[in-house]
C-alpha cells in the first residue's frame, strides 16, 4: 500500500505553494505534482506522501530564509491552528492527556505509522517519527513535528517546554526519535 496523508495537512503545503506566485513552480514541480496545485484539496481525503515529500523540498529550497528553526516555528503555528479547529485536542492543565490526545490525532492523518510515543509520564515524553522520506524533508519534517508537540505541551498548560533530538533518521539512525521535558500541571490521581 503506497503512503498516504490526509489532505488535512496535506493542503498546507499547497497552500504555501500557491501563495508564491512569483516563482515558476511548472519549472520546478512535475507535472503530478502540479495537478494538486491546481485542483481543490479535500481535508478528508489521502494524497501521496511522494508528492507531499517533494512539495516540502520545493519549499525549502525556493522560499529564502527557511531555516530548521523556522520550520520548528511553523510546526509550533501549526499546531496553534490546528487546535482552533479541532478544540478536543487540547485537555486544559493536562500535558499528558494532550500528548495521548495527539497521538490518536496523528494516527489518522497518516496511513502508516509516523508518529509514535514511545515514553510517556508526568512532565517527560519520548517521540518517535519515522515518514520514510528522503534525509532533506524527513529533517524539516520532523523539526516541524517537535515544534507541533512543543505547542500542544504549551496549549495545555506546560511550562518551560524542552525538546531535543536522542536520534536522527537523517544522519543515519533507523528512526528518529526526540524528547520533551517540561514543568507545570501533573496528570491528578483518580
């Protein structure tokens, strides 16, 4: 089965795309590619992950001033998006809950295991990611991925939010995986 991701996020990137009208995209893009660019983009629906995977590259390398700390930042906008349309997300002074809560979220915009927690207690989690992309988008992507999961933290109530990388599937790693650390609300006994 070829990888897919929901159209969800998919029409991010086709968004940042169609917004540059000022570069030559049917220069850069093939024309696969570019039928998404001209064709409505259903939230619902899957589109392939190659086609997403080159988007992102385009991006990055046509877009002056993209830098890993930027994309960081857009996961962290994402992420503040993302939770306006989909309230649920968020359990109010509940970091824990809100991880558990993005995991399941995660796991339905990919047809394929991307994004894993692998430790999760009180004021720490370990992530796992694996897209099987190339090293230059699987980079960006997950630096956009820490950056999501540092905001939800944020979002629900976590303070002094820390992230950082124990893996790297682009230097070689099989996966990669990053930690959270953070202070602030503890998940209450029942």
């Amino acid at each position: 089965m070829a990888r897919c991701v929901r159209g969800e996020f998919f029409v991010e990137y086709v968004r940042m795309i169609r917004r540059r009208k000022d570069i030559d995209w049917d220069s850069i893009l093939s024309g696969q590619d570019l039928v998404y660019l001209a064709s409505p983009i259903q939230p619902d629906e899957w589109y392939p992950m190659e086609t997403f995977e080159r988007l992102g590259v385009a991006i990055l390398a046509q877009f002056e001033g993209i830098t890993l700390g930027a994309v960081r930042s857009w996961g962290k906008l994402s992420a503040s998006r993302y939770s306006a349309e989909h309230p649920t997300l968020i359990a109010p002074d509940d970091p824990v809950e809100s991880l558990m809560r993005l995991k399941v979220m995660r796991s339905t915009l990919f047809n394929f295991k991307a994004f894993d927690l692998t430790m999760l207690v009180d004021h720490q989690a370990r992530v796992a990611v694996t897209y099987h992309m190339g090293p230059v988008a699987e980079e960006a992507a997950c630096h956009q991925t820490m950056g999501f999961c540092e905001e939800v933290l944020t979002l629900s109530g976590a303070l002094e939010v820390q992230a950082f990388f124990e893996e790297r599937a682009w230097k070689g790693d099989p996966r990669t995986v990053f930690s959270l650390v953070w202070s602030g609300p503890a998940a209450t006994a029942p």
